[in-house]
C-alpha cells in the first residue's frame, strides 16, 4: 500500500481504535465538535449523496468548477490506495502535514466527545477547505445522508445522484426507507438534485414537505445524446455539443447531466463557461471506475458492489464488448447482495475466480463462490485465497482477445492497483 508518513499513520491507526463502533449515525456529536472548532464555511457547498454515482458527478463537478477557475475543495471517501485521497485542494491530494494539523486540532476541540474515523475525517476536510480559502468545496456523502456527518453543514445545492439498496443494515430495506434517509441533505427553500429517473415517493415528499427546489432527472432537466456528442437542457440553459463523458458507460451522462443540473442551479454564485463545462467533462476521472489497468490481456478494474452498480457495469461490458471472452475476478464484503450482483453479470461473464478481500468485513471466497454457482450457468467457478492470485490464475486462463474484470469492493480494486503500482 503507498505509505504515508509515520505520524499520519499513527494518527490514521488511533482513529481506527477511538470509537466503539466504525458507524455510529448521527449528529448531535459531529455538531458539538464543528461548534467548538468554529467551523463555518464562507463559500458555497454542494453535497453529493446517493447509492451510485456519488464519486464520478463529484468528479464532474470539481473538474468542471476547475477548469472554470475556482479554487476546489473535494471531500470523498472511501480512499483507494492513500488517505490523502479523501482530501483534494486545487485538484491534489491533501498533505499527510495537513491531514495531521487538521487531526491534531480536532483533538484539541472535543474533549470528552467521541468521533469515528468518518466523522474525525469529515471536521479535517472541512478545517482544511477553510484554512486553504477554497472558492468552493464538493462534499460527498459517506452513508445514507440524513444522519451522515456531512450532513452538519447545511448545503447550498444537493444532489442525490441514485437510490437503490445498499447499506440496508443502517438505511432500510426498501427504495422508500433509503429514499428518505438519502433526502436528508436538501435544504429549505435551496436546490435540490434528482439524478434518479423513478425516485422514491418519500424523497419527492421529503422535498416537498421541506420546501426544497427539487430539479429531477428527465423533468427539469436531461441528457440528450447525439452519436459523439450530447445536449444539457436545464429549466433556463441548454449547453449543446458537450463531449461524452471521459469515463465508460452510458450511465455517466446521467451522472453528468446531474452535476450540470447542480451547476445550472447555482449559476448565480458561481458562473461557469460552456468551454469550461467541456474542458471539464473531458478531464473528468475517477480511479476504480471501468478502469483500464493493462493490455493483452487487457484488464478492467470496477469497485462495483451492489446491483444497481452492476446492472451498470453489464451495460458498459456491452457496450464495449470484447473480442475474445470475459474472466471475471470478484471478491466482496460479506454485507452484499452477492446474489443480486451475479445476477445482474452473470450474462457477460465465461469464466470467474472468487478471492477474499483484505478486510475483515471479506466474504470467504468459497462461500462466496457457493453463491456464484447458482448464477453462473455453465461458467467455471475458481475460487483463490487473495485477488492477485486470483488475477494471475485468470491472466495464465486468457487467450488472444479475452479481456479480465477485477471488481467486487473498493478492498479489491485496491489490491489489485497496489501490486499494479509495486509492479512498475
């Protein structure tokens, strides 16, 4: 894994070890802290929640808000090789120094208060994003929304990019129960973002109970595609011939869409260009996301792992198809719905390896290729302790053409890019 400096990783270990629980929701905490640590932005905030979509719309944003000129602040999480990945100032990685100043004054601030790890990260962003006078600053949901630390500081647009089952042991187990618990970032009488095409009743409900301005995907504004290009077509802008998205798959221009509907809705604040708009489209990346890490055997890397994301993936397989077969490498948390996710890919796939990510929260590989087989069909199910002896089985499987998908959890994609990187 890359390495962090000693005292950041002494820190990053301690947050680990301060609280009881990885996840406690909830704010009354989180604000007691904020309060003591007199964190108050001056600038505008745009947070980002949703089951899917949340890290590709906050690339789009902050690309696109670049290219225009202002000085970004990103927040996101989870991280794929560094910390330092969670904070982003101008489009680079935050410090390990400032990550530590930022722990080091939080500490100071709570007292006897107990912090998460997401929560200790969540106050740092946002000291450093003030410390570092940031034009703006994108904040990207960790959990939910409602009770999500993110959520102490009041946006002045939301966008909730999807709703769909995840993190059903917090959120529900229903499209309403999330739905609602997603809609907790929006703000009286501020826009309000809708990227997915069927909401939830209870989002829309939320909303309206709350007096939010709700902009919602293929009513107040749409994505349409013209072979290599598309238009945006808001309530009061149209931006015609923008390129498609740098990043595979249809799905990204609703991703797209969505952040130019957030940037549409503050205009006033923070004017952008057209030419920035498609200079940011184009610039636009996320690590993890149909990822193309090598060639012959070409392979793909996707933190894909719940089934909207999959039902996703499957399409961008299509739309790219290969010229040989598909390997598949997948490794998962426990917590999943492994059985919806194969579902939704077992018609793309020939032949798959299971692994046990490095997490202690891993589904074992062979109870995971248990769950395989009942949606493989006539595919062959290996099963490898890790996922990089499981790529390498698939890569010596490959023949001319084949291509190989590594996808599963971010602990998978992780690995894989880590030994990547130690390979170059």
């Amino acid at each position: 894994m890359a390495q962090h400096s000693s005292i950041l990783e002494a820190w990053l270990a301690r947050l680990e070890q301060l609280h009881p629980s990885a996840i406690e929701l909830g704010l009354d905490r989180v604000r007691r802290v904020r309060d003591a640590m007199g964190l108050a932005p001056d600038f505008p905030l745009i947070v980002v929640g949703g089951t899917n979509g949340k890290g590709s719309t906050c690339a789009c944003l902050e690309a696109t808000l670049a290219a225009a000129g202002y000085k970004t602040g990103l927040y996101t999480s989870p991280h794929l090789l560094r910390y330092n990945e969670r904070v982003r100032i101008a489009g680079a990685d935050a410090s390990d120094a400032d990550l530590v100043a930022a722990f080091e004054r939080i500490e100071a601030a709570r007292g006897d208060t107990s912090l998460t790890y997401f929560e200790f990260g969540t106050l740092g962003a946002m000291a450093q994003f003030i410390d570092a006078g940031v034009d703006v600053a994108i904040l990207e949901v960790g959990l939910g929304g409602r009770l999500d630390a993110v959520n102490v500081f009041d946006a002045d647009a939301a966008i909730v990019t999807s709703v769909d089952l995840d993190h059903m042991d917090y959120l529900g187990d229903t499209r309403e129960q999330i739905g609602f618990e997603k809609a907790g970032i929006y703000r009286a009488g501020r826009p309000a973002i809708c990227a997915d095409p069927a909401p939830p009743v209870s989002l829309l409900a939320y909303a309206r109970d709350i007096g939010a301005d709700l902009r919602c995907v293929n009513r107040d504004f749409s994505a349409q595609r013209d072979d290599d290009h598309w238009t945006y077509r808001g309530s009061d802008v149209t931006w015609p011939a923008l390129p498609l998205p740098a990043m595979a798959g249809a799905y990204q221009l609703r991703n797209a869409a969505g952040a130019l509907a957030v940037l549409e809705a503050l205009r006033a604040r923070l004017p952008v260009s057209a030419a920035a708009i498609r200079e940011g489209l184009a610039a636009a990346r996320v690590a993890g996301r149909f990822q193309r890490i090598a060639r012959a055997p070409e392979v793909i890397v996707d933190v894909a792992h719940n089934p909207e994301a999959a039902r996703a993936l499957a399409a961008a397989l299509r739309e790219q198809p290969a010229a040989g077969r598909t390997l598949a490498v997948v490794g998962m948390l426990a917590d999943k719905d492994a059985a919806g996710v194969f579902a939704a890919l077992s018609g793309e796939i020939d032949a798959w390896w299971t692994c046990t990510p490095g997490s202690p929260r891993a589904q074992d590989a062979a109870a995971l290729a248990a769950v395989l087989r009942d949606h493989a069909g006539a595919a062959p199910v290996s099963v490898q302790p890790d996922v990089n002896a499981a790529l390498a089985e698939a890569r010596g499987a490959a023949r001319e053409g084949d291509r190989i998908l590594v996808f599963g959890s971010f602990y998978t994609v992780a690995a894989v890019l880590d030994h990547a990187a130690t390979q170059q």
